[in-house]
C-alpha cells in the first residue's frame, strides 16, 4: 500500500470484512500514519483508522538506537497506550 493507513481506511476495512480478516497487522507504524511522527494527532487518527477497520491490530514500530535508550521509546506514541518489546539479535 502507498496510501498512509488513514487515507486507505475504507479500502482496508472492505478487505477485511470481505476475507473475514480477524487480525490486522500494521509494519510500520510510521507509514501507516503518514504525516508528521512527531505530531500526537497524526498518531490519533491512526488509532482511530484502526478502529474503524473493526478488527484487532497489531501495530509495529522500528524505533532508532537514540529511541531505545529512553523509557517511554520516544515520543512518538505517548499519546497512545502501548507495550514495548525490544528484539535483540
């Protein structure tokens, strides 16, 4: 997909419900949501993309090496709740 998430919204939603898709999973976050990463209300519109498509998600973030070493990943998703997972390898 080349659309942000946000702007393919119904189109997305149309696939899932037609091939009864029970989990979405969105790599990466930053392409999906298109925009500014650093505005919380571009992150706002992703989430509420996603709830619009109507099925679980499951959201992955590529954060940079200077984003690790914070608590919280960044700034990018602190105005969504998320669970941090950092794969090693």
């Amino acid at each position: 997909m080349r659309a942000s998430l946000i702007d393919a919204v119904s189109k997305v939603r149309a696939i899932v419900v037609k091939h009864n898709i029970q989990l979405v999973i969105v790599d990466s976050i930053g392409k999906a949501r298109g925009g500014n990463p650093n505005d919380p209300e571009e992150t706002l519109k992703l989430f509420n993309a996603l709830r619009k498509i109507g099925a679980p998600s499951l959201i992955i973030d590529h954060m940079s090496k200077a984003s690790l070493a914070t608590p919280d990943g960044g700034t990018r998703c602190r105005s969504a709740r998320f669970t941090r997972t950092t794969l090693r390898g």
